[in-house]
C-alpha cells in the first residue's frame, strides 16, 4: 500500500510568522506532528511519502504513485482540506481523512468525497481503519464511541519524512486533554478532561530520534497544556534534565501552560533547567466577570498580573492569547487588554476575535439560543465572530482594529519587549552561539537595518540592544529573535485592518438591507 500523506495549507494568520521565517529561509514553524505519528501506527510495511503544502506543492508522480491519500486538518485548513479531497477523488484515489476538523465536522469532509473518516484519536480508530482495507471494504466512519486511548502505546513518530530544513520548530507531544473547562475551548471536547500522558522513556525516546536525524534547534511540546498532569510532568523533567546535559543541551523547548505554572516555583525550575524559554498562557482577558462567564476560573483565583511577573522572573518568556467579544462584555474591552499587555510587558500577545468552535459547550448554549451565525465559515483571526455578541459587532471590531494596531506598533513592541527580558531570568543551562551561517549573518543584518537604521525604533533599537547586553547579556540571541518577530506583525496588522473593515461594511450592509425588508413587511401588514 503506497500512502500519500497531505497537509492542507493554512491562511495567513498570527501563527504563520511569513516574514519572520524568510528572514531565516524557512517556509514553515511547525510540522504536522498528526501525520507523523498516524504514519507510525499504519502498518509499517506499507509506503509513506508526506507533502505539507505549506512547505511543497503536490507533483504530478505523487499523485500518481499513491494508492491510498490520507488528509488531516485544523478548522482553519477547512478550504485547502475540501479541495485536496475532490482533487484526490478527481483522479480516482482512494481518500481517508482525520484531525481535529474532520472529527469535529464529519459531514463536510463526507459531502467533499472522502471514503473513509478516522475520526477522534487515531490509536483506537487507525487499527479499525486498518482491517477495514485488508477486508476490502471501499468505505467506512470509525469513531472511538467516548473512549480515550492509553497514549503509552503511541509510537515513536515517522520524523523522518520530514524536510527538516523547511521548519522553524520541531514538534512533539507528552499530554493529551486539559483538566479545566473553558466553555469556549474544544481541547476538552477532542480529548477530554483528563490528562494522560506518555512516559518519560517515551517522551526521551522521540527526542533521541530527532537528535539521531540531526535537529538541533527549537522543539514546540505542542500539549495544549503541559502541566495538565503536574505530577507526571515533573517525572519527565527530572529525566529530562540529564538527558540534556548528557548531550550538551542540543534544544531549546516551548510549550503552552496554565496561568497556575506561576504556583509552582519547582515546575518552573524545572523547565528552565531543561532548557524551556518561553510559554504561551491563555489569559484571555484581563476582565474577571468575563473570565467567570466563560468558566476560565483557573485565572480568576490570583491577579494574572503577577502570575506573568513570577514566570518572567523564573526565566521563562511569556506569550499569551487574548480574546475580545465574550457575552456580557463591558465597552472598552480592547484598551484594557492593550493596558494589561503593556503591564505585564509580553512582547508576543496572540490576540483575536471570539468564533465559537464546533460542539463546544459555547457553541451548543448559543445554538440553543439561535445565536449561531455562518457557523463555520471565517473561523480565522482575520474574520468577524461567527454569532451574535451581546454588544454591537461594530463597536468590537473597531476596538479589536485599533488594540490590535497599537499591540504592533514597531516601537510599542520594541519597548515591551525591552522591558520583558530585562526581568527575564538568565538562562540556567550553558548557552552556546548557533552555528554562525551566512542566512543568520543576513537575517542580523536585516533587522538592524530595518529596527536600527530605517524605521523610528532606530535609537530605541540601539540604546535597547546596548542595555540588555549589560543588564541581561545571556538573552541576547533569544531577545534578537524576538525583536524579528515583529516584521511578521508589521505586515500582519495591516492585513487584520483591511480584512475586518472590508467585512464590517458588507456586514453592515446587510444588517440596513435586512432592516429595510422588514421596516417594508411592517409597512405592508399595517396597510
């Protein structure tokens, strides 16, 4: 059996990082860790050719080699997924499909044409998946029916179909599900409240592939929340620790986490020893009634202000997602996430719009109230909500435009950046100059030339860069890093802007016509 694996492309959004990534040749921040696992749990006899189209186009001989086309997509791959399966069934492929969006929504991927769902998580449904081809059955939907895999029995992933050179970061996974309950949130929905974990030998195991293959740069632990299991956790890192030091700390890690990291001093010891520098937080919003109405109630326990002091101290950068449009939301939502970024100093806030997400508890209360609007159309950071707010459309979006425009100002993220790593703490584990190439010497050159020369952060660049080799000089490669983010946000912003007030007229337009047929209904019932 020949497999063709496909990665649907993602739109441009606040992850996609295009600029930053040209300035270091990359075309890609994260493989699809999904594809890679499912290709080790297939059987191994079968071959595996993988084509992330956010990285490669599709050849002609790819498409003519495979048997069998397996798709797997997020919600925001949603258009790029659905043509990918006509385009397979257009030239007479047999097409399987999985992930978070297939599982979510099964009928579109089934509408598209796709001959098999493998659906929920693919340790339970891959294997039925299996036997249904060895018995010759052309079709089929497999479901795990509520039942949550043992993930210790999750391969090793095929990291070795990867183009290593085409990714920014590595990615691997210890944990699976979250032990909170956002009712915006779907983690809970596609893998439940309980966390299970792999074991540390499992986890060392992955990393000591990736360290045979040759990676030697960032690894992502793309849980989506890492300390869900604090218990488990704190086994890996242990471990951990001298893994790395064994081999002169060959990655740096990232990961995302609950604000409750900051109530841990060893945790966060931990992961610094491991050589973790940075976390992303969902904080949200900094408007506790907004927290509480969401069921966030895990950042509503101690002031979220000093939970990202106590981590940026720890040596961990903080990154952070916010969210405007939350029902009972008070006016001026968007100047106060704007005051509370500026606060904390985070340079990277990932901030959006609310969509609610397919069969989230959000999305079954607003259905419930006939709420619901487009549905699945536009659940991207560059698109209006997709239901109807408690407070005018118009008077979010414009204060998600102009939060969103001062958040990326070149000098607002300058200084926030600054300040955040001068509290920073030092790194704990040996830091070692990357090996020096001629893409790192132009990327430095770009950005002291744009920051440093061009734009009017030029004194602010110089007199910053001076003050953190002083004060902090061990976080000067991360802190560059950083600073050349911003030439993502730079364009990015601008996008958001024309993007929402292109939507906001049509949206507008159409509430005036709808208003009108009904000012004419009335007009006519009365005569």
């Amino acid at each position: 059996m020949r497999v063709l694996l496909l990665y649907p492309l993602f739109p441009k959004s606040f992850w996609s990082f295009e600029k930053t990534l040209e300035l270091v040749n990359r075309k890609a921040l994260l493989p699809p860790l999904g594809l890679v696992t499912v290709a080790a749990i297939l059987p191994q006899e079968w071959e595996f050719k993988l084509v992330d189209r956010n990285v490669d186009q599709i050849s002609e001989a790819e498409w003519k080699w495979a048997d069998l086309v397996i798709l797997s997509a997020m919600i925001v791959q949603k258009d790029d997924f659905l043509s990918l399966i006509q385009e397979a069934k257009r030239r007479g492929k047999r097409v399987a499909v999985g992930g978070p969006y297939a599982t979510s929504v099964p009928q579109e991927a089934e509408m598209a044409g796709a001959d098999y769902l493998i659906l929920d998580e693919g340790e339970i449904t891959l294997p039925l998946f299996v036997e249904a081809v060895q018995r010759g059955e052309p079709k089929g939907i497999f479901r795990a029916n509520g039942d949550k895999p043992d993930v210790t029995i999750t391969p090793v992933p095929r990291f070795d179909l990867l183009n290593f050179d085409a990714y920014d970061n590595m990615a691997v996974q210890f944990s699976r599900g979250c032990p909170f309950q956002c009712e915006f949130c779907d983690i809970i929905v596609l893998y439940g409240r309980k966390p299970r974990t792999k074991t540390p030998q499992q986890l060392l195991a992955e990393l000591q592939r990736l360290y045979e293959l040759g990676w030697r740069r960032l690894i992502f632990m793309v849980d989506d929340n890492f300390i869900g299991n604090k218990r488990n956790v704190k086994l890996l890192l242990k471990e951990l620790k001298g893994w790395m030091a064994e081999r002169d700390y060959p990655f740096y890690f990232n990961t995302e986490a609950s604000v409750d990291l900051a109530n841990d001093p060893e945790l966060m010891e931990l992961m610094v020893e491991c050589n973790f520098n940075a976390v992303f937080l969902g904080i949200e919003t900094p408007d506790e009634e907004s927290l509480t109405l969401t069921h966030k109630y895990q950042n509503t326990r101690d002031s979220l202000v000093d939970a990202v002091d106590a981590i940026t101290r720890a040596g961990l950068r903080v990154m952070a997602g916010f969210i405007i449009g939350f029902d009972g939301e008070k006016s001026g939502a968007g100047d106060r996430i704007v005051r509370f970024v500026e606060q904390t100093a985070i340079p990277t806030a990932f901030f959006s719009m609310l969509h609610v997400l397919p069969d989230t508890a959000l999305w079954h209360r607003l259905e419930k109230e006939g709420r619901l609007r487009d549905k699945l159309n536009g659940i991207t950071q560059t698109s209006l909500l997709n239901f109807v707010p408690t407070r005018p459309v118009e008077e979010i979006a414009h204060e998600f435009i102009a939060a969103f425009w001062h958040l990326y100002d070149p000098l607002s993220y300058l200084e926030r950046t600054y300040r955040h790593f001068l509290k920073l703490g030092a790194p704990k584990c040996p830091t070692k100059l990357r090996k020096v190439s001629w893409t790192s010497i132009r990327a430095l050159a770009i950005i002291c030339w744009r920051q440093g020369i061009v734009r009017k952060t030029r004194w602010k660049f110089w007199v910053n860069l001076l003050g953190i080799l002083r004060h902090n000089p061990r976080v000067w490669q991360h802190y560059l890093s950083i600073c050349a983010v911003s030439e993502h946000f730079l364009e990015y912003r601008v996008i958001v802007r024309q993007q929402i007030e292109a939507q906001l007229a049509e949206y507008l337009e159409q509430e005036r016509q709808l208003q009108a047929e009904h000012t004419q209904r009335v007009g006519a019932i009365a005569s």
